[in-house]
C-alpha cells in the first residue's frame, strides 16, 4: 500500500536498548483485520516510516475471514507478515505454537512496562499464561462490546411520556439488562418520522465470532462462568449453571422480540449499517465504531449517546474485544519490526492514536485529566474497560469456539430445543476439546 523508501534509522541495537544504525531500509508488513482503526494505523504509520526509513506495507482481511486467513498464515510458518495484530483470544496459541516472538527481554532493554498500560489490555492481548509477567504482544487496540442509542428520539418528549406511562420511569440509559430489554421492545414496530423502526441490533452471526461476541454480553452477567475458579477446566455447573440458563434465554428473548426481521445473521458491519440508517433505536457493537457514529451525519453530533452494556443479577460485565501487537517468529525482518512496536509505546504516538480514532490502552493516555471529556464515547469507553471479560485464549481456542458458535446460534436463531440443552451441549463439546488437548 505504500511505495516511497526513505534511508533508515537501524533497529540492530534496538533489544539492547542502543542507538546504531544500519545502512538498508526493510519493507515490514503488518497484517490486521480491514476495518476503521485500520485506516487510522495506516495514516499513524506514515511518522514512523519518517522516522525509520522504513515502509510499511499493510495486509488488511475483513472480519469475517480474518481469523482463518491469519491463523493460516501463522500455523503454516508463513512469511507475509512481520507484525501481527491478532486478536485477544490468539495469544495462547501465539505463544504456545512458537508464532509470537516473546518480548520480556524487549520490553526490558527499551523500557517498555506493562504497568503503563490498563491492566484488563495486559492480561487480555499481552500475556501467557493467564497473569503471568510473560508477554508476546504490546496492546495495541482497546476494544469493548458497548452500546450506542438514538439520544435524539430518547428526548422527544411524546416518546419519553409514553414510555413513562407505560413502564413508571424515565426513558434514559438503562442500568440493566431487563430494563434494555423494556426499552427495545417499546421501540420495536414504532413509527418514527413516518418510517417503522425496530428495537436493537444485536450480534447473531454464525460463520465467525459474532454470535458469540454477543450472547456473551448477556452470559456473563447472569453467572455464566467459563470454568471452575478453583479448579481449572472443571465445567459442569459453570458454563450451564442455572444462571447461564437465563442468561441464554434472556438473549433468546431479545432476539424473538426487538430486533428487526432478517438479522438472523448480523455482525459488526450489519448492526453498524441498520444503526446509521435509522433501522434501530439501539445497537450493540465495539467501541470501534463510535468515531464514525459520532462523524455520521444521520446519527452523529449529538443524536447519538453511549453506554457500557448494562448489569444482570450476577453483575456487569462486557465482552472484551481489541488486539495486542507481536512479532511473528517466521519474519526474517524481526529488528525492524521491534522498532515499530518500540515506536508505537511511545505516549505521544499513543496520544495521536487516539486523536486519529484509534483506542489506546496506555494509561497515560486513557487517565489523562482530558480524556472522559475529549470525546462524547470517552467516559463509556473507560467504564466498559474497567467490566470486560474475555473469551477463552487457550491454543485451542477455535476448537472452543466453533461449537459454541453453533449451539448457541441453534438455540436462540433456529428456536432448537431449550437453553439448558445448548449448554449442556457445550459443556460436552468443550469437555472433549480439552481430553483431545491434554488438559483433562
């Protein structure tokens, strides 16, 4: 994507924590998921090329086919990339399988320390094992399931006296999830400006993540636990508990009643094009999307508010999304690539990150006394950071996932059989992943 050559600053002292230079420039590709903050890193990048001499080239795959594509390229030792940012859930595979180049050392010589950033993006993209000090990525991208809502139709005032009358409170940001559901519901089959407009667009795709990215957000916060907090791998009554029966359900329920007919199979894109075209007074999403919200001139400059994804009975929590950055072991350009990551630490790259739309994770940047006020999604952006829960990040992580994926997209798209069943069902599934893999 890009073509000028500039001379290089060298990056052979760079583990050492020294300043020599070397006389060739490297073209280093970094590999990610195609989608705004992409852009962002692209424009970003152009000081860091300035600087190096350096080029970055950049090998971007939408969504959908991100992780297959990438998980390819790492599992067969291939050479396209030099940086990776992969996502959350790879970090065990990463660093198990020998993808990752681990960066203690790295970190150490120049400085680096995992305390400068907000501790949910350190154990979430950085470290293996679990809260353990052993790193195979620097965060890069903080990222949260959140909720965006028409603030504009909110505050009419014959909308807010309905739903006043109907429900004996304000129409106003829920603070749980039965109350979201209330709101969706009111505002499902509504007419709106002469056009019928529907409750929420939640996650429900089945080929990737989506559906579980979503139903998550809803698990978590009725005491869906992945296992046994004292025994580990130890599933039955945690992953299916009566809690997470509700949970399930409850998803199901906002499936049936308050979201818009065919989105049976919708994920970031879906949701985000349903939102800006008025489709749905409420939407579920990562954080990613809020700056184009906010620029939208549909629904931004103000018609739009946000929200971290409300409390269930068990508590309030949010699906933890965003990537850390590593360097792949199979790059013959691994210098090179340190230098990039070392660049990217720095507070005043961290601080432009976050001007140009994307969402740092240096604490520097995040608790400076101006963030909650420097955009309107600030102060939900670090409320839902302080609530996320991630997925699991074992190696076999896609093993977890796609059975998960497809009992849960059954039970709450298809209507087959009950919630207890879907997971009584993934209690087994994940049971023989984790035989197959030793850990049982």
């Amino acid at each position: 994507m890009k073509t000028k050559h500039l001379m290089s600053a060298a990056v052979s002292a760079l583990i050492a924590g020294g300043a020599a230079t070397s006389a060739t420039a490297e073209d280093l590709t970094l590999c990610w998921a195609a989608w705004d903050p992409a852009n962002a890193l692209v424009e970003l990048s152009k000081d860091f090329e300035a600087q190096s001499g350096h080029t970055m080239n950049f090998e971007f795959v939408p969504w959908t086919s991100f992780a297959d594509r990438m998980l390819n390229e790492l599992n067969s030792g291939g050479q396209l990339c030099d940086l990776m940012i992969g996502d959350s859930q790879w970090i065990g595979g990463g660093a198990e399988n020998g993808h990752y180049v681990k960066l203690n050392d790295f970190f150490d010589a120049n400085n680096i320390d995992m305390a400068d950033f907000i501790p949910a993006t350190v154990t979430g993209y950085a470290e293996w094992p679990k809260n353990t000090p052993n790193y195979y990525a620097l965060p890069a991208f903080g990222d949260v399931v959140g909720w965006t809502y028409r603030k504009d139709w909110f505050e009419r005032p014959e909308i807010a006296a309905e739903f006043k009358e109907k429900y004996g409170r304000d129409l106003g940001v829920p603070a749980t999830l039965e109350e979201l559901k209330d709101i969706a519901q009111f505002f499902q089959g509504r007419e709106i400006d002469g056009t019928t407009v529907y409750g929420a667009a939640i996650y429900t795709e089945r080929g990737s993540e989506g559906i579980t990215m979503g139903v998550t957000n809803a698990l978590y916060n009725y005491g869906f636990l992945y296992e046994n907090p004292e025994k580990p791998y130890d599933l039955e009554g945690f992953v299916n508990s009566e809690g997470a029966v509700a949970g399930l359900e409850f998803y199901k329920e906002l499936y049936d009643t308050a979201t818009p007919p065919g989105s049976s199979n919708w994920y970031m894109g879906e949701n985000i094009d349903a939102y800006r075209s008025g489709q749905v007074a409420l939407q579920m999403n990562f954080a990613f999307i809020w700056p184009g919200v906010e620029a939208d001139p549909n629904v931004g400059g103000g018609k739009s508010g946000y929200f971290p994804n409300p409390a269930g009975p068990a508590g309030q929590f949010a699906q933890l999304g965003g990537q850390g950055i590593s360097v792949v072991a199979y790059s013959d350009k691994q210098d090179a690539a340190l230098e990039y990551i070392k660049w990217f630490a720095q507070p005043e790259i961290q601080a432009r990150w976050w001007e140009l739309g994307g969402y740092s994770a240096l604490r520097a940047v995040v608790e400076d006394p101006g963030f909650a006020a420097s955009q309107p999604y600030a102060q939900t952006f670090l409320d839902s950071m302080a609530i996320v829960k991630d997925f699991w990040a074992e190696p076999a992580y896609a093993d977890l996932l796609l059975p998960m994926q497809e009992r849960i997209h059954n039970y709450v798209i298809a209507g087959e059989g009950t919630a207890q069943e879907a997971l009584d069902g993934l209690v087994r599934d994940w049971t023989e992943v984790f035989e197959d893999e030793g850990k049982l």
